[in-house]
C-alpha cells in the first residue's frame, strides 16, 4: 500500500474565495475522484479547523496500491481537471508520500 499526504495553504480572496470555501472545494471535488479513478483506494479531504498560524488549510490522505498507480492518478484527466484549480489560489503546500 502506498500513502500520499498533501496539504494546502490558500489565499484568501484569491478568485473571490475565503480560505475555507477553497478548501470546501477542494474536499468536494477531490473526494468525488473515487470511483472515478480506479487507482484510488481511498481517499479523504479534511478542512482544517486548527487555528495555529502554522496550519494549512486543507490535507489530502490517499491511498494507492503502489507508486505507480498514485502517479496513474496524478495524470487521469479527472485529477488534472480537479488539479487545475490550484493555479492561484495557492500560497504553500507540502506533500508525503510512503510505503506502508
């Protein structure tokens, strides 16, 4: 099994969003994926409510059968439809990716 872990910090105001309604966004779109892509094994999105200034906004938890498969998804039409939104509305990200 393979985990892959993002997490966002939004501009707020970017394209006339708060922070908070990207990241409804996001888990809306992201998590509709799901038997969509069939690579996706499972796959959540959490709006974060933590208000330390060194949160992100939104966090990413999928799973894959492998490496090969997450990068199966990264390229799928869908993702990259989904994916396009971030161009923007963006000021950081992280991401983590590991067998298990």
């Amino acid at each position: 099994m393979f985990k892959h872990i993002v997490m966002w910090r939004f501009i707020d105001g970017a394209n006339g969003k708060s922070k908070t309604e990207h990241a409804l966004w996001v888990k809306e779109n992201l998590e509709a994926l799901v038997g969509v892509i069939p690579e996706i094994k499972s796959l959540e999105v959490g709006v974060n409510v933590c208000v330390a200034g060194t949160a992100y906004d939104a966090v990413l938890v999928s799973a894959f059968d492998d490496a090969e498969a997450m990068e199966r998804y990264k390229v799928h039409p869908a993702h990259v439809a989904v994916a396009t939104y971030f161009k923007g509305i963006t000021e950081g990200r992280a991401e983590a990716d590991y067998n298990i």
